[in-house]
C-alpha cells in the first residue's frame, strides 16, 4: 500500500514537471510565432540570445524553418544545416493548417550525437499558405533527469510516452535511453 502511495505520488510530481516544461516550450515556440508574424518574416533569433532571451539551459535550439525546410534563422550557427523538410514535424505541419502545438519524434542532433526532442508549430503566410515552421529543441535526456538513481531504483522506469503508446524519451534505472541508446530505437512503444 505504502509502495503504491510512493508510486502514485512520484507519477504525479512527473506529470507535473512535464507539463510545466512542455507549456514552457510551447509559449517560447507562439512567442517567436508571433514576433515572426509581426515582423514580417525577418527575424533574428541569434539577437534573442545576444538580448538574454531563449537562453534556457535545457534549450538545445530555437530554429525557424522556411517552407522549403531549411533554416531561415536560429539561435545557433546555421553553416551547412541541412533542410529539415524530410522530418515528420515538417511534413505534418506542412500538410495540416493547423496552428496548435506539436511534440516531435525525438530525434539526433547533426554533429554532436544529442538526443533532442522538438516542439513545433507551423508558420502561416498572410494569405494562410504554409511559411515555415517553428522548432524549440530541447534535450531529451532533460526529461529522463526527473529523478536519480536513489529515487528511481534500478529497475525503476520512467517515460515520456505519446497518446499512442511511441515513447519519446525513457529511463531505466541510471540509463537514459533516447533513439540513439543501442537496443532501443524511436520505434519503442507501451500498449495503449
């Protein structure tokens, strides 16, 4: 009974935390949204970070993608970035008009082997037609790092899972597993 209090309460203090973070990374993703909108398309966000915005430690980078998928402006350096129009956050938003919020697969960071997970909304034109999209890429690991060992324990498992079951960041004990963890690839899913 004791045991299942503990769980119950560890659950909840973990939905608590990722809700928090994922409204985070959503009012960062409508902000730049919007100031995109009000700009007219010209943007820097290499400014934010010089103003002291978007410096969030577990932000990996805020990237705006044009409608042809490549990067139009970021918080990091842009040199040779490939285009991001093959990711399934770009399709989805380039085939749905639809302004709300969206949680990417977790995906690897190119050149440094991070696990990173987006969140995305789509950028509309004036006249409605798709412009682009929004990425706001954290850590995956950020949401595997709730609890330590001693909290957790060995077999201990906690997960960030979608409504249909794909986990997109989990932890098993002290091993943080994301797509690139050998045995466990992005396809890892939990019955629904």
């Amino acid at each position: 009974d004791s045991a299942l209090k503990n769980v119950a309460s560890l659950s909840g203090a973990y939905a608590q935390y990722l809700t928090r973070t994922i409204e985070q990374m959503d009012q960062i993703a409508m902000q730049v949204q919007y100031d995109w909108n009000r700009s007219g398309g010209k943007l820097d966000l290499k400014d934010f970070r010089r103003q002291g915005l978007l410096i969030a430690p577990q932000l990996i980078t805020v990237t705006i993608l044009g409608r042809d998928g490549f990067p139009v402006t970021s918080t990091v350096n842009l040199k040779a970035r490939p285009s991001g129009a093959s990711r399934e956050y770009f399709i989805f938003h380039r085939e749905n008009d639809t302004l709300a919020a969206r949680v990417g697969q977790p995906l690897i960071w190119p050149g440094t082997g991070t696990a990173i997970l987006p969140f995305t909304r789509r950028l509309n034109a004036p006249d409605g037609s798709f412009a682009g999209v929004v990425a706001v890429s954290i850590g995956s690991g950020y949401f595997s790092e709730f609890y330590d060992d001693v909290s957790l324990g060995s077999e201990g498992l906690l997960a960030m899972v979608d409504l249909e079951g794909a986990v997109r960041t989990a932890r098993t004990g002290g091993m943080i597993q994301t797509p690139s963890t050998p045995g466990r690839g992005p396809s890892m899913t939990f019955a629904t």
